[in-house]
C-alpha cells in the first residue's frame, strides 16, 4: 500500500510552507518533483530548493518527471483534460513503481493548495485505480488568499457572497447572476476584457507570493489596459505566468 501525502506549498514564498508540511516531507520515502519544461524550470527548482532547506530525514529519497502536456489536437476540453490526467497518472504511477515499489510513503509538492482549481486530487484518484493507495492532502496557501494579502483586503463584503469561477466561463458567460465580487483564476485571455467595465473594480496580481510579484488594482476601466501589458511584459521576460485577479461591481 503506498500512502500518498499531496503537500501543499503555497504559491512562491518558502515561508509558506506550514509545521503540517515539512513533518509530511520528511515522513515520506520519496518525494516526487514534477518539472514543466524549460520555459517553468524555475517552478521545479524552487521544489528543489524547498526540500533542500526542509528535508533532513537522509532516508527520503527524490524522484523528478516531466508532465506531459495536452493534446491540443483532442477537440473537447474536458477530453482533453481527461487524457492528460489519465497521462500524468501513468507517470506517477511508473515512477513510484521505479522508486520504491508497491509499498512506501510518497509525497508529492503541489504549488498552492490541492483543493482549490488543482486537479491533483483527481489524478491520485486515477492512480489508485491501479495501484493501492491512500491519499491524504497537507493544505497549502492559495492565491487566492495570497492575492487578498498583497492587497490587503477581505474578499467578501458584510454579509455578502462570491463566486470562485474561471477565465472561460466569465468570458462565455458573463458575470454569473446572484453576486457582485468575482475571483477569477486559471484565465489565459484577460477575459476581464469582455465586460462592461463602468462600476467594476479590480485588484490584480501575477506571481502572488513570489519575489516577481506584481499587483495593480483601481476602477476596471482604469488599469485594464496597464494590466495587459504588465501581463504581456511579464511572460515575456519569464516564459510562463500564473496571475489572479478579483472583481467586485457596485451592488
């Protein structure tokens, strides 16, 4: 039986890292580090980074693999999504095989936390299909509450609710009925683009958490503009970018 410990780490900052965590790390006989390709190396190494300041257990063992991507030829989304979870659980699954057999602790560092728009758990599950496992989840900082920090400000107005929901469904949808505060994650196109801006406001960050932090926020017709072009100029200077942003109009 493998016991498989999914850790959150936060989103950038080392300190992140909880007491819960670091005891899980060095509980565990391996510790799996995913690599995304060169234009994210940095992500891996700073998994590599993180163990090497935490980890002083000399028994744990760490084992690297490089995820996959998505077929973009696939034409459903959630197909698409399927087979490369279905993908990235065969490495899994081939790589705690390699390392240590059917039986052994394993912890894999997930950045922010495993529950919040973070399909790891949905990969454990395909990997105990065929290899018996139990699963427990090290909760981790999000960006979410990692941008409400960079902003110092509560999401939620008095007594007020707000959705979580993504780039694709407020670009293909709109503001969703019932709420007037939106934080909107895993959104590749700025499809704050597509709204109305007159009486929205936005607080914005990339790298939450991390040293290349940037966060802007003001009126939504404001700072839209200068919030594209940082995009832009950010992902072309490091590759990559994870960004987050909230969205709250007058009620």
């Amino acid at each position: 039986m493998i016991d498989l410990s999914l850790v959150g780490i936060g989103t950038g900052n080392p300190d992140h890292l909880t007491l819960q965590a670091i005891k899980a790390l060095n509980g565990a006989d391996l510790i799996l580090i995913p690599r995304k390709g060169e234009t994210k190396a940095d992500l891996a190494e700073l998994r590599r980074a993180i163990v090497a300041d935490v980890v002083t257990n000399p028994a744990s063992r760490i084992a690297e693999f490089d995820l996959p991507v998505r077929d973009e030829a696939t034409q459903s989304y959630r197909a698409r999504v399927d087979e490369w979870h279905d993908a990235i659980a065969t490495i899994w699954k081939d790589t705690i095989l390699a390392e240590i057999g059917p039986t052994g602790r394993v912890a894999l560092l997930v950045w922010g936390d495993p529950s919040l728009y973070d399909s790891t758990l949905r990969i454990a599950e395909r990997v105990g299909r065929s290899l018996p496992l139990t699963i427990r989840v090290i909760p981790g900082i999000t960006s979410l509450q990692a941008l409400t920090a960079a902003h110092a400000m509560p999401i939620n107005e008095i007594g007020a609710p707000f959705t979580v929901t993504t780039g694709r469904r407020l670009r293909d949808e709109g503001w969703p009925a019932g709420v007037d505060t939106l934080a909107i994650m895993l959104d590749g196109d700025s499809s704050f683009r597509t709204l109305n801006p007159k009486g929205v406001t936005i607080w914005w960050g990339a790298y939450v958490g991390m040293w290349e932090e940037i966060i802007l926020s003001g009126p939504l017709s404001d700072v839209a503009d200068r919030i594209i072009a940082a995009r832009a100029e950010a992902r072309a200077r490091h590759g990559w970018i994870m960004d987050i942003y909230i969205l709250r109009r007058q009620g």
